[in-house]
C-alpha cells in the first residue's frame, strides 16, 4: 500500500473509531438472505440500515457532525439540504441535542420523507426541482443567518459516522467476505465504509452501485476528476447526485475497487427480492446495493458458493404509491415477464390459433384493438423463468407463420404503450413522437403544456403518474412546416429530458399508420 493511503486511511480510521453516532444510532442487524443465497449460488446478507430510526444509515453522519459542533454553533442554529433521508437525519440529531434546525428540500421530495421531517420539529423550506437547487438556497440561508451547513456527504465528520457502518460489518462478519455492495449518491456512504475496510481488511473488494442515469462517481473515477451531470434520473431520489464531494471523491479513488450500474427494472427487481426474504420493503436507493450484487455475481465467475456478498440496503423511505410502478417492472427486471407484439392476419381463426400456440403459459396482459382489415396487432405480456423460455415462447408463436416483435427492453411499451393500445387514428398524419420527463411536482404538467405553442397540435399524448418523481410524457405533435425551426429550437432550449421516438417499433406497431 502506498504511504499517501496508509496515512490517509488512518485519519479516517481513528475519527471512524472516536465517532458519537452510537449515542443515537444502533448496531444495525447483518441478516443472511436465504432465498437470494440459492438463487445466486453465493452467501447473500443485508446489512439492515433501514432499521435505524429514521429508517436510513443518514442518522449516523448527520448525528456525528452536529455532535461534535461548538455550543455557539448548536445556540445559532443548523441549516441542510436534503431530498429526505439526510433531512431526517439532521432534525433527529438536532432535536436531541436541543438545537434548531432548517431544511431546504427539493419541490419533488417523496411526501413520506417531508412528513417525516415535520414531525421531527425542523423548519422546512421548498425550493427547486432538484437537490442542487435546494443546496444553493441553503448556503444562501447559511450564509445570510450564519447557520452551521451540514453537508449530507462531503464532510470528515458524516464521512466518519457512515463509516461506523463497516466497523460493524467486520465485527458481524461471515466466513470468506468477498465483497461489500454500497449504493453510491454523493459518496459519503463508499467513503466512509471503504476506508474502514481497506485500512483493516484490504483484500475484501469495495464494489459502488450507481443508477445508469445517475453515475457521477463513475465517470468521474474514470475521467480522474469530478465531473458533473447535465442531468440526472430521480427514480433513486436518494442518490441522485449531479456531483460528487471533493472529499468523497478523493477517498473514492483509494478505497472503490469497481462501480457496477444499473437499470430501473434491476432495481425494482432487487426491491422485490429483499421483500421476500425480509418481508420489509426499501426504498429504490435502498436495494441498489443488492441490484448490483445481483448483476457483479451474474458476470464473475470468480465467485464461489461459500464466498459472502453484503448488501447494505441504506433507506425504506418509500412513498406507497410508488409501489405500483415497482410491482410492474420488477418482472421484467428479474426477468420473469416478456413483452411481445404479434401480428396476425384479419382473418376468421387467426386469433384462435394464437392463443392455442401460446398454451398453458402464464399471459399477465393482453391488449388489441381492430385497426386494420388486412393485420391485427396484439399487444402481450408473458410469464416466463428465464430468457430460454421467452425464446421457447417466441419460436411457438413463429410457427404460426406471424410475426413476432420482442419489446421486453422497450421503455415506451413498459411505460406508456401497454397502456394506451387504441389503433391507428387517418387525423394523424405527419405526426412526431416525443417523450418528456419532468420533476414531479403540482403544476409542473400545466407548466410543460404551457411552453408550447398553441399551434403545435397535440395528435397523442399519455400521462401516467406512477408515484415517481418523475412525470414521464408520451406526446404526438403536428407542427406546421413553417414552424419546424422554431420546434427545434424549443427543444434545444427545454429544460426537460427528452427523446425522438418516432422511429419506435413500439408505436409503428399500435399507434402510427
């Protein structure tokens, strides 16, 4: 190890080591997760931060920070920026150590955490679309009152009380620990964990987990610096992160020997799975640990049956409407449910002899609508184990003579399609396809619609709120000739993440002539 690691890995060690958290924080339970461990052939535990009081491993950061804070810091007051679950952190550690505290969140804030923070006693302000929104008007505040700002990650003291996590992980420890999963935002949690472990126990791999659409600690590892996203996906709201903290990134560099990422499906999957073996249910930053474990294990070989894999799931503070979307995609993440569109000839018995070829296999959707006289299109959902079996299911249908389109990895048909089957409409012509997504929050939809011209005719559009922080938009539109420049300027301006779908296979199939 190199003399730069030694010393800086023994700085945090002995802060991990002085650290107050357990003042308010508790051992939290390393349990082994049966079904998971059978299914990937390795010993599978959870290190069970969602167990904490505030139902997040925040607490402990945020609680060492302000504990170790001047009384003239507690007596003016402390100030944070959080999308929930370091909000509740901080107002925890505030109310127990009798100081005041302010907490800007984003507008697009899971109601259950801003619920949460309320009846811990904090001041709340709304600001913004995003964390990084609500982290410039806190430092503003901070600044202009001289509060004390409690940085949810990029701090020595937060780094040291999320550190303690893996302090208890060696202390539980099972045989032949291979590798420790930890869900990456701003990277306090990698940080802390890591250095503890690296400076005990150097050859157990820290393996990060990022969303595919929220990876700055990869790219920034990668790049050798920090860079900062455009833009980020909110359906892991509690790590969703534009950049990484200069003193979280330096440690990273150190301590992270691999970053895995992962999709929406993955982790809607990976929720489902601990469900099972705990029957307790996280939120989506909570299972990213597992979903990563799940797809390092599918790819390494090197992996044996008595190997241990711990997942820390960080969070279960969920909004009970999100579970809906999670139900739906969890199938398609664990791969036990495929999407196929069909086309059959309108014809007397086609349709019979359809279903005969699909069997006794498990259909769980099934849409159509008459459209043509000379194609039927049907939309179909399918149970199946295994891609085997989808490609078994496929071939059967084939040997029919129709025509078979796999849409299992199509995000318009998962999120919109299969559910708006409606057949083609002749007042379509010309028509473009656009998805929009928006920060999910009251008004925003009438905002979006509002920064349209009224000559931009709407020919289709779909609107789902699925309990998400983010609305997602399926939307035809007719523009004039005349005003194709001034639409693409629109879109070039736009604040909203978008994608040209006219080109879907998807939407040929069901909605466009």
């Amino acid at each position: 190890m190199k003399k730069y690691d030694s010393e800086i890995l023994s700085f945090y060690l002995k802060k991990i080591l002085s650290s107050r958290v357990y003042e308010i924080a508790k051992e939290s339970p390393l349990e082994y997760a049966p079904l998971m461990s059978q299914k990937l052939k390795a010993k599978i535990y959870l290190k069970r931060e969602d167990q904490q009081e505030t139902f997040s491993f925040k607490i402990r950061g945020a609680y060492n920070k302000i504990a170790n804070l001047t009384e003239m810091q507690l007596e003016r007051g402390i100030i944070c920026a959080s999308a929930g679950n370091h909000a509740q952190g901080v107002s925890l550690a505030a109310k127990k150590l009798g100081t005041k505290a302010t907490i800007v969140m984003p507008k697009t804030t899971p109601e259950v955490k801003v619920e949460a923070v309320k009846k811990l006693g904090a001041f709340i302000i709304l600001v913004g679309d995003s964390y990084s929104e609500a982290y410039e008007k806190a430092w503003e505040i901070s600044l202009k009152k001289k509060l004390t700002f409690i940085h949810p990650f990029d701090d020595d003291e937060v780094i040291a009380g999320q550190g303690t996590i893996g302090m208890e992980i060696l202390r539980q420890s099972p045989r032949k620990l291979k590798a420790i999963f930890v869900a990456i935002g701003g990277g306090g949690l990698i940080a802390g964990v890591g250095a503890y472990i690296k400076a005990l126990r150097p050859a157990v791999k820290i393996v990060g987990v990022q969303m595919e659409d929220s990876d700055a600690m990869k790219r920034s590892l990668a790049a050798g610096k920090r860079i900062i996203l455009k833009k980020v996906g909110l359906f892991s709201d509690g790590t969703a992160v534009k950049q990484v903290g200069v003193k979280t990134f330096k440690l990273s560099k150190h301590v992270v020997d691999e970053i895995v990422t992962v999709g929406v499906d993955e982790v809607c999957a990976a929720i489902k799975d601990i469900f099972e073996d705990t029957r307790t249910i996280q939120e989506p930053a909570g299972a990213l640990a597992l979903a990563g474990l799940k797809k390092y294990k599918s790819s390494n070989t090197s992996v044996e049956p008595e190997d241990s894999l711990i997942a820390i799931t960080c969070g279960a503070n969920i909004n009970f409407d999100r579970l809906r979307v999670i139900a739906e995609r969890s199938e398609l993440g664990e791969d036990r449910e495929a999407i196929l569109g069909v086309s059959l000839p309108e014809k007397r018995g086609s349709f019979l002899k359809f279903c005969k070829l699909l069997g006794n296999r498990h259909v769980t959707e099934f849409n159509y609508r008459i459209s043509s006289t000379n194609e039927a299109i049907v939309f179909v959902s399918i149970g199946i184990k295994n891609d085997y079996e989808k490609n078994r299911a496929v071939k059967a249908i084939e040997s029919g003579n129709f025509k078979v389109y796999d849409l299992s990895a199509d995000e318009i048909s998962k999120s919109h399609i299969r559910h708006m089957i409606g057949g083609y409409s002749p007042l379509a012509a010309n028509e473009k396809l656009f998805k929009f997504e928006f920060p999910e929050r009251p008004g925003a939809l009438m905002e979006f619609l509002s920064s349209m011209k009224s000559t931009w005719n709407i020919s289709l559009f779909n609107y789902r709120n699925n309990g998400s922080d983010t609305g997602r938009i399926l939307i035809g539109l007719q523009i004039p000739k005349s005003e194709e420049k001034e639409f693409k300027m629109f879109l070039k301006r736009t604040n909203y993440a978008f994608k040209n779908e006219s080109d879907n296979i998807a939407y040929k199939l069901f909605l466009n002539s």
